[in-house]
C-alpha cells in the first residue's frame, strides 16, 4: 500500500506543478485565476495530502508489527 501511497503523491505532485503553471501563465488580469483551475489545483492539494497521510502511515504501520 505505501508503493500506490507513493506513486499517487508524485503524480499528484507532478499534476499540481502543471496546474500552478497553467494558472501562472493563463491569469487574467482583470478577472483573476480561472475557476474550474483552482478546483482542479485544490482538488490535487487534497490529493497530495491523503496520499502522504496514506503512505506515512503504512511506513508507520508496517514498521510496528
């Protein structure tokens, strides 16, 4: 389970580089970022967040027995 924990975590990290960079470099100056990116930029946060929980808890877990 920490080795799917982990790949999630990458490529969620990898997805959030993309989507901050997208954001970056479609801003409108007038109206500000772009609504449906930052769901999609919260929505890897949230990703990256429960899958490092996930893994450091399996290391944690499968260390102790």
């Amino acid at each position: 389970m920490q080795k799917i924990a982990t790949k999630v975590f990458v490529w969620a990290s990898i997805a959030f580089a993309i989507i901050g960079m997208i954001m970056v470099l479609t801003i409108d100056q007038n109206q500000g970022p772009s609504p449906i990116m930052l769901r999609f930029l919260f929505a890897s946060v949230i990703i990256i967040l429960t899958s490092f929980a996930l893994s450091v808890a399996s290391k944690y877990l499968n260390s102790k027995s």
